[in-house]
C-alpha cells in the first residue's frame, strides 16, 4: 500500500516527516535540493519564541507550545542545540513602546542598567526595553537535517534532488506526485514546499491559497565572540549569535530606495559596527534574500480536498512553530482526529 509522501524537506517538512517515522507511518519524504533546510529554511533568522508579538490566527493557539516541543525535541535528538539566550528589544516608535510598558506573561520591562548586564558592549543602551528570558535561537538547517536523520533511522526513505512537478489524479483522487525523478504513489501528499505549495494546489482550488511571498534579505558576520549575547531587536536591525563570532544580521530596506542587497547588507553592518563595543572588528561573510512564504490569515494546516488525499502545512514563522506543527500533523494523519489546535488553521 502506498504510504504518505512529503514535499520539502525544509524544517516543516522535516518536522512532518520526523513525527510521522515516529509514529510508524510508512513516508517519502521528497526534496528539490541536495540536503534538507537548504532554502528558505536556511535563511531564516530562526528566532523562537513562545510569547509576545501580534500573530496571526492559529499561530497564537500554536505558540503556547513551542517551548515544550522545542524542549521535547531535545531530549529526542541529542545533536540539536538550541541557544536559549533570551531577547532585547526596543522601539522608537511611541505608541509601540507605550505597549511594551505592560508586558505580558513571560516578559520584562527592564531599564538601562539592566539591558547593559545583558549586553556588556551595547554601546548606547536604551532608557527601556522588553527581555523575553525564555526566547532562543537555532540553527535551522542542522535542526532540519537532524529530523530527516531521526526520521530515517524511524525508517522514512527520503529522496533529494527530486523535484515535484505536479499531483497525480485518478478518479477524482490524488494518488501520488510526479517529479524529476518519477512518479512517487501515496495515500496521503502532505505539501510543505513553502512558496511553492500554491502551484501545485492549483488544479484543486479554485480561489487558491491565501499565501504570499515577502522578500528578506539575512546576512552572515563574522565578529568576535560574545560581542552580542542575547537576540537584540533595535529599531534598524536584528542581530544574534548562531556559535562563537558567527552572527546572523537581519537586512532591512528602505522604503523608497533602490538599494541593492548588497548596499542594505552593508548599511546594515555598518549600523551594527557603529552599536556594539568592539564591533569595528565585525566584517560581512555574505548575504542571501529569500522569499518567506506568509499566509496572509496566519499558518495553513490541514485537507485541501474532501477525500483527504492532499493536505498542506505552510507557515510563518516556520522555524518557531515546525516542532508543533509537525507533532500535531502526524497526530492528525496517523489517527484521524483533528487536533483542536488547528481548528484556526485550516486552508478552507
């Protein structure tokens, strides 16, 4: 009998795949590029956090599960590291900071003496701003190809440098995938293929997902060890520390600019060299954008068709919420009850 085949092996789709192993599901898991979390996956700032921040729909019923499934995880594959640095982050923007002043349940609102403790080379601490203790980092493209890895040893079978290029119907029933590599027969197609899950959706949907695509553009720095402690999020950047003198600098653009990746990368940089005791040594490795697939009512989770042949699973942010999306996917196709947790997120 055909099992369940996956398309992405990018963190969600490894996740997915990872928890159906686990649970004895017999499952393909079928990826376009040489290794897992290699694409978007791997440009991802991957900040985790289970509070604060206005999300979506069904993210927020997710989120509150996110630390114990990253927790959960660790235990379960020894190789994952998980950075559990906390967050700093202030705003220059009044009504936002006039928020922060309330925080809500695992945050704090701490002031100038207290940020500098935590960030030792912060040149020009803020008068405020909200610390998230229990906010951490990781990197997403080990995590990925530690959840293929757990996933084969459950017994998965997985296939790279295969590219999807359309479902398979007969009598009105998806019954596998066509790709480079051929056809892959299933019971179930879980599509997890980020940006790319609305082209082959397209047959069976006559107004489409409601998924876009934004742009972002991450750079690598290389810069002394422990010059950032925590993830800071200032008003020009996000920066954090991936391992020892490897950072990861969010790049934003201007509006109204035609600045080229590279000039933001640099500006970027230079604002980061300029806020940090010791940051003149930082120097740029280099810098990729890609595009980050965002629902536009919060994460799509859930049957696109009646008879349940195809189901989705597209999120953003992916790295924070793949452990619990994919924990509850695999509930959902090795049981048949629907979690009450995705009642939110479902694409219909």
């Amino acid at each position: 009998m055909p099992g369940i085949v996956v398309v992405g092996a990018g963190i969600v789709g490894s996740s997915v795949a990872y928890h159906l192993a686990r649970e004895g599901a017999p499952v393909t898991l079928l990826e376009r590029g040489p290794a897992p979390g290699i694409g978007v996956t791997g440009d991802s700032f991957a900040w985790i956090g289970g509070f604060g921040g206005d999300w979506p729909g069904g993210a927020q019923d997710l989120r509150g599960y996110v630390l114990a499934d990253y927790q959960r995880l660790e235990a379960e594959l020894p190789q994952l590291v998980v950075r559990r640095t906390g967050s700093l982050a202030w705003t220059d923007t009044p009504a936002k900071a006039t928020s922060d002043a309330h925080p809500g349940p695992g945050q704090l609102r701490i002031g100038r003496r207290d940020i500098a403790t935590l960030e030792p080379n912060l040149l020009h601490p803020p008068d405020h701003a909200l610390h998230i203790p229990s906010d951490a980092g990781i990197d997403p493209t080990e995590l990925s190809g530690a959840l293929v890895a757990a996933a084969c040893a459950h017994g998965a079978n997985v296939l790279y440098e295969t590219a999807v290029t359309a479902l398979q119907m007969t009598g009105g029933r998806i019954v596998g995938v066509q790709s480079s590599t051929g056809f892959h027969a299933a019971s179930t197609v879980v599509l997890t293929a980020g940006a790319h899950v609305p082209r082959l959706c397209e047959p069976l949907l006559r107004g489409g997902l409601p998924l876009g695509v934004s742009p972002a553009t991450l750079a690598r720095v290389a810069a002394p060890p422990g010059l950032v402690k925590t993830i800071v999020a200032t008003p020009d950047f996000e920066v954090r520390e991936v391992r020892d003198g490897d950072l990861l600098l969010t790049v934003p653009q201007r509006e109204g600019t035609a600045a080229t990746a590279e000039q933001a990368a640099r500006r970027a940089l230079r604002l980061l060299q300029t806020a940090f005791r010791g940051g003149g040594q930082a120097r740029l490795v280099g810098y990729r954008t890609a595009d980050r697939p965002m629902p536009a009512h919060g994460p799509l989770i859930g049957y696109v068709v009646p008879n349940r042949s195809v189901y989705v699973a597209v999120m953003h942010s992916a790295v924070t919420l793949a452990p619990t999306a994919g924990r509850l996917v695999a509930e959902e196709l090795t049981t048949g009850r629907p979690p009450r947790e995705l009642r939110r997120c479902r694409p219909n």
